[in-house]
C-alpha cells in the first residue's frame, strides 16, 4: 500500500502572475485538446 504525500521538493515562492507562462506551462502538459483522462486541478 502506497501513501502519497503531495510535497515540493523545494520551497517555491509565487510574486506575480503571468498568464502568458501558465497558458505555456498547460501545453506541456498536454494542452486545452489532450487527452489527460482528468484535468490538472489539483
């Protein structure tokens, strides 16, 4: 049996948003059409 524990491995700070980043981040995970059973909310 597995417990997963959703940790960083490093400490991250965020100081601003950048939409343009994160729509970047998102294709690289497969995008608006992939195919990911679920989307990556969590």
């Amino acid at each position: 049996m597995w417990i997963y524990e959703k940790k960083l491995q490093f400490s991250v700070k965020v100081s601003k948003c950048i939409p343009r980043m994160a729509r970047m981040l998102l294709e690289q995970y497969g995008g608006a059409d992939g195919n990911s059973p679920r989307p990556l909310d969590t």
